[in-house]
C-alpha cells in the first residue's frame, strides 16, 4: 500500500469521525445551528469544511504534482490553523461533552497520521515531477471520498447561512456570552 493510498484510508476514517461529530454532538446534542453564541463556531466550521472538501475531493481524483504538492501541503496547514481556532472559540462559548472531547482528540490523531502519509508522498514522489495536477483514480476510495466531499459541501453552506444567520439576529454585547456552562 502506498503512502497516498493509506492517506485516503485516514481521510475515511477522518469522515466517520467528523460525521459523528457534525450529526450527534453538533446537531442533536447541542443543536448549534439554534444557538445564537455559536455563530463564530458555526463560521469556522464552514470555513473549515470548505477546506476538506477541497482534500478529500482533490486527492481522490487528482495527484498533486511538483509545486502543486506545496500548495496542498499548505491547505492542510489552513485546515489545521481553522481546527485550533476552533477549539478556543469552543472553550470561550461552552463545554464539551466528554465524547465530544474524545472524538476531537481522535479527529487530532487521524490528522497527524493523515497529514504525515501525504507529506511523505509529496516529500518522496511528487515533489520531483514537473508541476501538475494529474487525474489519477483509486478503485473504491476515489467514489468514497467523493460522496463525503459531497456531503462536506452541502454542510459548508447549512453551516455558513447559519452562522450568517445567527450573527445577524445576536446583538454585538453577546458574542462571546455563551450558554450557561455546564458543571458535571
């Protein structure tokens, strides 16, 4: 198995895990898109699927050669900047629940081990080719990770009119005053 191939597995893996996250903690447990202090959150989650679409979709159909390896090594340093200011605006506006907490840390992990196999490809095969985004497919895991870029997508715009949604209707005074926190 090459190191794109087991990156792609991980994207997968990153999938499940931000689906769990997206449909149990944010949508049903705490039900962000109707809570007005979480119109930044709602905002960095957009900008943040925005980028996994662009991931997931372009490394399912496409490798990234010679300069293009750089520019894809840095929308995953953007995805990872997005991540960390998320996870202070989430600390300023409410507490997570424990298996919230959990799945961040294991969505963190996967990130590193992601992260870590396309920068060995990039690093050992495409940065010596000449620059070029060169259509390629991998059976199965190229449709996969299509459909989660498909479901990414229509999630960045819930998230983004959400979030407009909520800023628009919060006066300014409360934009940082989130819910009462949780003790226990």
């Amino acid at each position: 198995m090459t190191p794109i191939e087991i990156a792609l597995l991980l994207l997968l893996v990153h999938g499940a895990l931000g689906a769990v996250d997206t449909f149990v903690h944010h949508e049903w447990l705490e039900r962000l898109p109707r809570r007005p202090f979480a119109a930044h959150e709602l905002a960095l989650h957009a900008a943040r699927s925005l980028s996994f679409v662009l991931i997931f979709g372009g490394l399912a159909w496409l490798e990234w050669r010679g300069a293009w390896g750089w520019v894809l090594l840095g929308l995953l340093g953007v995805e990872t900047i997005l991540t960390l200011a998320d996870s202070v605006v989430e600390d300023r506006t409410r507490v997570l629940r424990a298996s919230e907490r959990i799945n961040h840390m294991l969505l963190a992990i996967n990130t590193g081990a992601y992260t870590a196999f396309v920068g060995w490809q990039v690093v050992a095969e495409w940065r010596h080719a000449p620059t070029a985004l060169v259509p390629t497919r991998h059976p199965l895991l190229s449709e996969l990770l299509t459909a989660c870029a498909v479901v990414i997508a229509v999630w960045v715009v819930r998230d983004a009119l959400a979030a407009r949604r909520l800023q628009s209707a919060r006066p300014d005074d409360d934009a940082l005053a989130g819910p009462t926190l949780r003790t226990g």
